[in-house]
C-alpha cells in the first residue's frame, strides 16, 4: 500500500461490518445445532460443527486481514490498537460459539424433556445478544462520521446499555437452566450433568464476550 493509499483507503468499519456479519453468523448456527440435540440427531451435530469450523475460520481471516489493513492505514478517527482489540473481542464471540458446537461433538449426550425448553429459551436469548452486537458495529460508520461525539455516540450509548440488559436476561436463563437441571441431579449420571454445565458455559461465554465488545466501544467513546 502507498502513500496515498494510505490517505485514501477504505473505512476500516466497513471490515468491521464485514467480520461482525460473519462472528453473526457463528452465533446463529447454535440454533440448529441445539435443535439438534434436541432431536439426539448426531449425525446433523457434527454436519453443523463442519460449518460452524468453517464460518469461524472465515471469521479468523477476515479478522487477520483487517489488522494488516488497520497497521497500514493513515487518519484514522481512534487508535489502531483499540480498532485491533474491537476487533479481537468480537472475534472472541465466534470462538465461544464453536467451543459449544465443539462440546456437542465430543459425546452424544441428551437432553431431558424436561429441560428442553428452558435451554432453547436459553439459547435464543444468546442469539439475540449476539444480534445486537451486530446491530450496534453496523451503527460504527455513522459514529466515526461523527468523530464519536455527539447525539450519534449517545445513541450509541444507548445501545450498548441495551446489550447490557440483554446479557443479564440471558445470566438469568443461565441460571434458571442450571437450577432446573440440578433439582432432578438425581435423574442423570455425573458425566451427563457435567456436559450439560458445559453447555451452560460456553453458551454463556457467548453473550459474555458480546457485551465485553460493547463495553469496550463504550471505553472508545468516553475517552474521546
């Protein structure tokens, strides 16, 4: 890349949008794969854990390449290594995401009837968390526009405090599975309760690193 190109290279929130439309996509595929596990379809688990390895590369790549743009690029509207640590954190939530689709794969383990509904309700809440996350990196051309000040970057705020309450619905399913799944401990074997926790976990990572991200945007434009 020249000089000037370098002057006059592309926003690097466009690649922002990009990666975040893929981490995106990573999130969505728990829902298949939880439904499933419902269906104890094994066969379709490690189907959907093919994909959801090959859409978090795709993730991976696009994240690599961003950076190498970002340490070339010239006027930039905040720094480079906060523009490359956004960039790590909302990465981070498509690894969670495979880490559960990774769980799933390692032992065939069903779920109790009972327990169904609460763990999809669980696991939308997730998606939506995600979904959010998305919305608000779309919103990161408008703001950098604005130098992140501003009616812009107060809506922004606003927004991020929205993925903060979306986070702590999805603790409290969290929560509400967990509970539900240890009053019939008495029902299942120990391997199985410890898989089910482990579902738990990575799911929870999942909206836990999306509102990590936020939070770190929300560190951005106080400082600005």
């Amino acid at each position: 890349m020249g000089v000037i190109d370098r002057f006059f290279a592309p926003s690097p929130f466009i690649g922002l949008q990009e990666h975040a439309k893929k981490v995106h996509e990573c999130v969505e595929l728990l829902r298949p794969l939880t439904n499933a596990l419902l269906a104890e379809d094994y066969e379709k688990i490690e189907e959907l854990h093919n994909q959801m390895s090959k859409t978090e590369h795709e993730a991976d790549q696009i994240k690599t390449s961003m950076r190498d743009s970002i340490s070339k690029m010239y006027f930039l509207s905040v720094g480079r290594m906060e523009l490359s640590q956004f960039l790590g954190y909302q990465d981070d939530v498509a690894d969670a995401a495979e880490d559960f689709a990774v769980v799933l794969l390692i032992r065939k383990t069903k779920l109790p009837e009972e327990l169904k509904t609460d763990f999809m309700t669980f696991v939308e809440q997730v998606i939506s968390v995600s979904e959010h996350l998305m919305e608000l990196t779309n919103k990161l051309s408008t703001l950098a526009e604005a130098a992140f000040a501003g009616e812009e970057a107060e809506e922004m705020l606003e927004s991020i405090a929205k993925i903060g309450e979306e986070e702590w619905q999805s603790d409290r399913l969290e929560r509400k599975f967990a509970r539900h799944l240890y009053s019939i401990e008495d029902k299942l074997d120990p391997v199985t309760i410890m898989f089910l926790d482990k579902y738990c976990q990575t799911l929870g990572q999942v909206s836990n690193n999306a509102e990590k991200t936020a939070k770190y945007l929300r560190l951005i434009i106080r400082k600005k």
